[in-house]
C-alpha cells in the first residue's frame, strides 16, 4: 500500500493473534517492524520470522529490519524503553499500532479495584503512554506519523461481565479524537480498527469448541468469526498514504457486527 515502505512501525502485544498479524502484514508492505511482547520471547520470534519470510522470501539479509523488545504495557519505565529503543535502532518512529490487550469476566459488583486498575492500565492508560511517548517523538522532529489504536466493537456496544474491558475500549474511542484533532495540524493522524468476533487466542473458550463458535456466529450478519489478517488489512490501510485524509475515525471491521442483528427480521412495528 501507497507510502509503507521503508516506515518504521512499533506494535505493542505483537507475539500473538490481532498484533502479529498486523506485525507480518506491515512487514510485507515494506515497514521495519519492532514487535512489542510482554512475556513469550519464543512466540515474538515466530513472529519475526514469518514476517520477515514473508516479506523478503527469507530470513538473512531481508531488506526489511525487525527488531524484538520485551515490555509490559501497564508499566510506564517500559514504555519508554520501548519507544526510545525503536527510535534507537530504526532511527525514528512514524508508526505506532496501540494492539495490547486483555480481558475479564466478572459480575460487575464483583470486580476487584485491583482487577479494574490492571485491565484499564493495559487497555488503556497503556495505549495512552505509548501515544504520548510516539507523539513526543514525532513534535520534537516535526515529523508526521500515525497512531492506530485496536479497540473492539465493545467501544459503543455496552457488554455486561466486562465492564472494565467496555471501559478501557470506549475510552479509547475517546482517546483516538481527542488526539487526532488536538495534532492534526502537526501532521499526525490518529485513528481506531474496532475488531468484531475474531479468531485469537483472546477468545480461545469459543474458538475450539464448534458449539460455542456457532452460537458466537449466530450472532454475525456475516455469519462467521473475522481473521486475524482482516484485522491487518484494516490497519495497513489505515496507516498508509491511501488513507492520508482520514483521521479520528473507528473502522469497524466486524461482519456487520454493529449493524443490530436483531432488526434482521421485522419483530416489531
Ligand atoms: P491476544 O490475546 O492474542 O493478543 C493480546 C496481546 O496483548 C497478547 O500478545 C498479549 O501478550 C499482549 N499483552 C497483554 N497484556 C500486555 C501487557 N501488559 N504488555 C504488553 N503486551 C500485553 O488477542 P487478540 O485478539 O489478538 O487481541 C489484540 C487486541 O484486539 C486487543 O486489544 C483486543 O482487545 C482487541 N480485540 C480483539 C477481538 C477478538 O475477537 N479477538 C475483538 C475486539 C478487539
């Protein structure tokens, strides 16, 4: 896609499902990739390794450079290791994919304070640091770049047991605004993908059991789960040059997830 190549792009929670595909993607649209884990040194080397496969054909002396940082999103010293070490090695950063995330079930009245705090301190307040670190680093070189946050469709459909991930994701909604008109004018563009039901390892209790996955799918107009690699292609769009006058907005990417399965057929006046 039109002006990926030769970026240097940062994705956070990128050994597994949504990020390492967007990791590989980015890779095969020219990028030099920093893949962000947080505990699984041997999955963010898979990850390396197909993207780098992929992109050049071959692992040794790919055109495209790739780089490994282990980090946890919530903590704000790693957060700046992480940017700063990107900015190190590729020379600068004008691709930031905000992908780290997890998420709990519990009755709302149930949560643990400790619990809340954790996943919005991910979710969230992470994707914040990592924001503000990219921005920082982009206004000191008057430089322009593009941040792109993975929320879910869960930013506006309210989702009872997961109040602190439906927090975290409608923040970032917030967030995706906020910080695209605030520099806009600076030649940052910041936007948002909000996935639908997709098959990563987040969703593992569904994805292997075909019972479950069916009843999740009953759900899609589409009638069945998106990829990880529909997710990619979303974002590699979005952080292109095709998409250059497009900032502030969510992309759902979602089967028509969001489009009220319900009023599929008429059941009421
Ligand atoms: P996943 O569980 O494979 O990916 C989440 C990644 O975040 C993992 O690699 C994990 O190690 C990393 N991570 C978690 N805590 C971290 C921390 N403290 N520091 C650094 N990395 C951390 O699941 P998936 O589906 O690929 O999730 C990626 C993003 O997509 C998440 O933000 C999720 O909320 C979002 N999403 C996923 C949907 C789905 O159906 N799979 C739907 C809507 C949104």
């Amino acid at each position: 896609m039109k002006g990926l190549a030769g970026k240097n792009a940062l994705i956070t929670g990128a050994s597994s499902g949504i990020g390492q595909a967007i990791a590989i993607r980015l890779a095969q649209e020219g990028c030099n990739i920093a893949i962000n884990y947080r505990k699984s040194a041997e999955e963010a080397e898979d990850t390396e390794e197909i993207a780098l496969q992929k992109a050049c054909g071959q692992v040794d002396e790919c055109g495209v450079k790739s780089l490994l940082i282990q980090g946890d999103v919530s903590k704000e010293e790693d957060i700046i290791n992480l940017v700063n070490t990107t900015i190190d090695t590729f020379g600068s950063l004008d691709i930031l994919i905000n992908n780290a995330g997890v998420q709990t079930e519990c009755p709302s009245h149930e949560i643990a304070t400790e619990e809340f705090d954790r996943v919005l301190s991910i979710n969230l307040r992470g994707a914040f640091l990592c924001a503000r670190e990219t921005i920082k680093h982009l206004v000191s070189r008057n430089q322009p770049g593009t941040i792109i946050n993975i929320s879910s469709v869960h930013e506006i459909i309210p989702r009872p047991l997961y109040l602190s991930y439906s927090i975290s994701k409608g923040g970032m909604e917030n967030m995706t605004k906020t910080l695209a008109l605030e520099y806009a004018n600076r030649g940052i563009r910041v936007n948002a993908i909000a996935p639908g039901a997709t098959v990563t390892p987040i969703n593992e209790e569904w994805v292997e059991d075909p019972q479950k996955k069916a009843v999740v799918e009953s759900h899609i107009p589409m009638a069945r789960a998106g990829t990880a690699e529909e997710m990619a292609a979303a974002v590699a769009f979005l952080a292109s040059e095709e998409a250059a006058y497009i900032t502030g907005q969510t992309l759902f990417v979602d089967g028509g997830l969001t489009l009220y399965a319900d009023f599929r057929e008429a059941w009421s006046a």
